[in-house]
C-alpha cells in the first residue's frame, strides 16, 4: 500500500513530446497536467466527470481527466487542447470553434471539442442528432449549445473536403 507522500515515477507522451514525472498514487491526471507539466488547457471543473471541461485524448480515446489517476496513465499517449494544433495551425475543429464564436468562456473547450474529435473519427458525415449525442456529456453554462453543434457539422464538412 502507498504512503502518503510516497512519490511513483511516471513516464508519459503528452503531445508529442515525452515526459517524466513523479506523483503520489492519488493525483490525478487533470492535476499532473496542470500542476507538473503547466499545461493550463485542460481545466479542473467538478472533479467528477460529469461537466467534461478536463477531457483529454487519453491513447486516442476521448476521457475525463479528473477520473483518471496519473499513475495509471504511465506509458501512455494523451493530446491535450494544446497539442491539438500543429505547428501549421490550429486543428479544424479549434479553427471552426473560434471562427463561429462557439465558446463564450472557453471553459467547456476541452470536452466539447474533444468529445467532436472522438465522434468525427468515427462517423464522417455526422448528422446533428449524433453531434447533440457527442456533447451531452459536456456542460456549458455560456451557451445554448447549438453554436458548438453547428460548429462542429461544419467542421465535418470542412474535414471532408480536406481529405478528398
């Protein structure tokens, strides 16, 4: 059993770039994120994945930050909003978002467009009912919710046209 205070090494790819660490057993990785690595994207929200606001790419898979322990995500690859862009520009959807004006405070971000992201992967030509679908597991207290949908149908779109 740890002790408290007993720190574990932890070996992680965070966008793309490999990093070391120590945590105690029970920090959590939206805190490891923020706290040791300073990456300040991925916001701590209600701390039991019900609000989305600390959802990462966690080995390509869409999860909340604050349920997963650090130590658990030793070895793994995980994307946080900042290594969603590349060095050529923001991602599509990041582009999309920001054109249309689909985030007030930008606290619901992570999970809104990470939630896209999973969804987009999957089903190319997505129709509204499956976007609406996508984002129910991510609250914004800014919005209506249709700028973020509509949002992220024309960023299907736009994806669509990219890859032909």
């Amino acid at each position: 059993m740890a002790q408290t205070g007993e720190q574990f090494p932890i070996s992680l790819t965070v966008n793309g770039e490999r990093k070391h660490g120590e945590t105690e057993a029970a920090v959590l990785l939206v805190e490891f994120l923020r706290d040791s690595l300073g990456l300040k994207g991925t916001h701590v929200g209600c701390l039991t994945g019900d609000c989305g606001a600390c959802t990462v790419l966690l080995d390509g898979l869409a999860v909340k930050a604050c349920c997963v322990l650090a130590v658990t995500a030793d070895g793994a690859d995980v994307v946080t909003l900042e290594g969603l862009a590349t060095p050529e520009g923001l991602h599509p959807l990041q582009e999309i978002f920001w054109k249309q004006h689909a985030f007030q405070c930008g606290f619901c971000l992570p999970g809104m467009i990470f939630a896209a992201h999973e969804l987009l992967e999957e089903v190319a030509d997505p129709s509204e009912e499956d976007v609406r679908r996508a984002l129910s597991g991510n609250l914004c207290r800014c919005t209506g919710y249709q700028t973020q949908v509509t949002a992220v149908l024309d960023a299907a779109r736009t994806i669509r046209v990219a890859e032909r």
